[in-house]
C-alpha cells in the first residue's frame, strides 16, 4: 500500500486529497442512514434522529478541533454594506516620532573647536550666530547605577557631659540594624517587588540582571527584602481589603496557583475581588465554599461570579449577599458550541451582542468620576437598560426556550448554563450598578497569571502571602492609573514615618 507521506508529486497529493474527502463524505452519509434507522426502531421521530446525528457530528469536530485547532473567542465581524471606494489617500512618509511627554530632557551644547573656527575661503575666525542652532532630538538610556551610601551621623555632647545626642539617619525597612538585608535601602526593596510582581522577573534572574550592572547578591537576600517590606506594607493591604468590601458590587473570581514547598508541589488558588479602583487578592489551600466564605467575610451587597457553586451556597446560606452572573461566560459557552451548531448559535450570539451594544453607549465609569456624574451615568444606563435591555433579554429568553439540543452536546451544554443561572443574568436590569459581565476581574488576573507562567508560583506560605500582597497594591494602582513604582515609594515612606498611617491608590493623584 502506498503511504501518503511516501507521495511527493503535487497532482497525486490533490488526488488522494479529494478521494479522503469523498470518502468522509460517504460516512457521513452512512451514519445519518443508520442514526435514522435507530430511531425508527426505537419509535424516535425525525427530528430526534437529527438531533443525535448532529451530536455524533460534533463530537467527531471536538477531536478533530482538539489536535489541529487553536482557541480564540475572537468571531468574524458580519459584512460591511457596500461603499463607494473612496479616493487613494496620498502616500504617507514614515510614522514620525512618537511624542515622549515624561522623558527628562537633557540639552546638550555643541560647539566647534578653536581649531575648527577658521574660514576655508578667506581664512578669517568664525564668530558665533547668536541664537542660530540646529537642532536633532536623540532618545539614548542611562542605566541603572546600585551605589553603596556611607551614612555617618555626626554625635553631639554637652560640656556637663550630661548629654550626648546623635543625629537622625533615613528611616529602614527593617528595626534591627544587623538583621539580614537590613543594609539595603527601602528604595532598593521597591526596585526588588516591582521587578518580580510587575514585570515578572523571577529573583533568580534579578540576581544575575544585578551582577551584570555591578551588584553581588543572592536570591535569599532579595526574598528577605521583599518579606521585610510586605510586613511595613502589612495594613496597607488589609485597608485596601476593607476598601473593596466597602463596595456595593464587586466582582468575584478565582485561578490556581502553585505553592512548591516540599515534600511536593501543591495546587493552591487565588481569589480575588474587584470594584472600579481596586483589586484584592487572597492565596489559599482550597476553592472550596468555606474558602468563599473566608474571602467575602462580613460583606453584604451584590457579588458578580461565574456559575461555580461556592458562590451560590454562599448567596444561599445568608441574606447578606446578592449573586449576578455574568453574560461574558455566557456568550463564551456559544462561541464554544458555534463550530457545531452554527444556525442557532449565531441567533442567540447576536442577541447577546445586542446587549453589549447597548451597554457601549454608556462609557465605563471613571474611578475619579464625581458623586455627580455617576449619578448621571447610573440613571442613564438604569434607564437604557429599561427601555431596550429589557425587551433584548425577553428575546434570549424567548430564543432559549426554543431550542431543542441533547443535554451532552456542547449547545444543551450552554443551554443549560444560561437557563440555570437566569435569575442572577437578569438582575443587571434591575440595578444599574451591575456591569453586564465580570470582564474587568479577569482582566485583574492577568497580572497573577503572567507571573505564575514566569516564576511558577510561592516557595512557601509565606510567599503566597507576600505575593498576594504585591500583587492587590500594583495591580490597584494600575487601575488607577497610578505608577506602581511610584506608589509603593509613596506608601512605604508614609508607612515608615508613622506605622498606622495607610496610603490607598486611589487617593493619590494621577
């Protein structure tokens, strides 16, 4: 028998190509023959048979899907109506340059030597044209320098010798002056968390990044700095917790993580919890309910979720929480089941875009709104919803009620996760406060992910703690538009002057 890889004539491969596609073509039309003839047998109408046939279809598509395809919820935008062409612009020359509005600007005079300042024509000195120059703008990098400081503090007595007094030093992340790393500066600590928690370096790779710029160091010393700064940054965060709790939605998420202390790895997982300014992460042992409990101890007010189970025994066990759900992870399920059942996805997938569009014409509100605007925006958006949402989503309801798809296939699958999850999935018509999906907790936990991909996860416990840490105060000041570095600056200098003051993200100015 001839293998095709054995094959390398052009015309013989489109051949054998398209005697394949023939044959699984036959198959299929033998396998719709006998799913026909089961249901006759069986008393099943027509419309059964379809059904079972299209979902033989699907999972022979999920196999194949599953070895050659990539995953994407990215869908082909429906066609444009046809425009007359309009004219060819001109050729554009280049990008030009990119305006660099933070840079510090450095001018550089330069000047002709004495040597160089005679005229080729006549010989005469050349004079200055005064205020004449040309000038070019250059971008060039000045590296980072680790310096090491000499403190000394100059000591005072008194001629009674009844005094001695001594000068004040810079404050120091850790009390004890021969504690472990506690000749480093609070600055130097920073530089360690916003390399590893922002930019994912692992500490490894700081080490060897830091030898090269002239620094020796180990990843031990490194560790112990970012330990000694979480413990001065210690209510910090638990403010910032206190801070989200405080809201009257939040969005609620979770993703695994690693704890790969000895004897073996462990799955660990973070949880978090988002409103429009801030972000707070918890790393615990479990996903289980009583971790849900734990992470939303005490609130009372509305909590946007997946469909997992935690949250709902929690909404179901007190009055103090509200569940929503998210229409996200709806659409998500569709777009999953899409490929398979292209007619009845594409109907309910464009009326949810319906949704979406509607939502679109209310901006996001702003972490630094005013009482005012808000207002303004939550009445708008309230009364949208009322006049177009409502009627949207009577139409999905409508829509889902029709279908008919066997509960294992991928559209009973979505089927029944929009039916099942429907009371929390209509609520945002009721309350305004509600964003139509959890989009924006996701988005929070891109940050831990990246992360865990660069530097797999917490040596100990006590790393899951200060990561979390880290990761609530960056990932909070990038929400509002703080620069990270600049606010963990911030924060520890106040936290070190005074123990009980806390500087929050949003307080500062962007």
């Amino acid at each position: 028998m001839l293998r095709i890889d054995e094959i390398s004539d052009a015309d013989t491969l489109r051949q054998v190509a398209v005697l394949l596609e023939r044959e699984n073509t036959r198959l299929h039309d033998r396998l719709q023959q006998l799913t026909t003839e089961l249901a006759h047998l069986r008393g099943e109408d027509a419309a059964a048979a379809q059904i079972h046939l299209e979902f033989l279809r699907e999972l022979l598509a999920q196999r194949e899907r599953a070895l050659f395809g990539d995953s994407s919820e990215k869908r082909p935008r429906p066609a444009a109506p046809a425009e007359p062409a309009p004219a060819a612009p001109a050729p554009r020359r280049g990008h030009g340059p990119t305006t660099q509005p933070t840079l510090p600007r450095i001018e550089t005079m330069h000047t002709l030597p004495e040597g160089e300042r005679a005229c080729p024509q006549c010989g005469g000195t050349l004079t200055e044209l005064t205020g004449q120059t040309e000038d070019a703008e250059e971008i060039t990098v000045v590296e980072r320098r680790f310096v090491l400081v000499q403190h000394r503090r100059q000591k005072y007595r008194c001629r009674c010798n009844g005094c001695v007094a001594t000068a004040p030093g810079p404050p120091r992340l850790a009390a004890n002056p021969d504690a472990r790393g506690a000749r480093y500066a609070p600055e130097f600590a920073i530089e360690v968390a916003v390399g590893k928690y922002l930019d994912h370096l692992p500490l490894e790779r700081q080490v060897r990044i830091m030898r090269r710029e002239g620094l020796v160091i180990d990843s031990q010393t490194l560790w112990d700095q970012l330990a000694t700064l979480a413990d001065v940054l210690r209510p910090t965060y638990t403010a910032l917790g206190r801070y989200v709790l405080r809201a009257p939605v939040v969005g609620a998420d979770e993703t695994w993580w690693r704890l790969m202390e000895k004897p073996a790895a462990k799955r660990w997982w973070v949880w978090t919890l988002t409103r429009e300014d801030a972000v707070v992460y918890r790393i615990l042992e479990t996903r289980s309910q009583q971790a849900a409990r734990e992470i939303l101890a005490g609130y009372s007010g509305i909590v946007l979720a997946d469909g997992y189970g935690a949250y709902a025994a929690l909404a179901r066990a007190g009055p103090g929480v509200t569940l929503a759900h998210c229409w996200a992870h709806v659409r998500r399920k569709f777009i999953e089941a899409e490929p398979h059942y292209p007619a009845p996805c594409r109907a309910g997938l464009a009326l949810i875009g319906q949704l979406y569009a509607v939502e679109r014409e209310v901006p996001s509100l702003p972490a630094a709104a005013g009482a005012t605007t808000a207002d303004e925006m939550l009445a708008l958006r309230g009364r949208l919803r009322h006049e177009r949402s409502r009627a949207i989503v009577h139409e999905i309801q409508t829509w889902a009620l029709a279908q008919q798809a066997l509960p294992e296939s991928s559209l009973g699958k979505a089927l029944h996760y929009l039916r099942g999850l429907w009371t929390g999935l209509t609520r945002f018509l009721d309350d305004p406060r509600i964003p139509l999906d959890n989009n924006r907790t996701e988005r929070g936990l891109r940050g831990v992910v990246l992360g865990r991909k660069n530097h797999y996860g917490s040596r100990s416990r006590r790393g899951t703690e200060v990561a979390a840490l880290f990761y609530s105060l960056i990932e909070s000041a990038k929400l509002c538009g703080v620069d990270p570095k600049r606010y963990l600056l911030t924060a520890t200098r106040a936290a070190l002057d005074d123990r009980t003051v806390v500087t929050l993200p949003h307080t500062l100015p962007t």
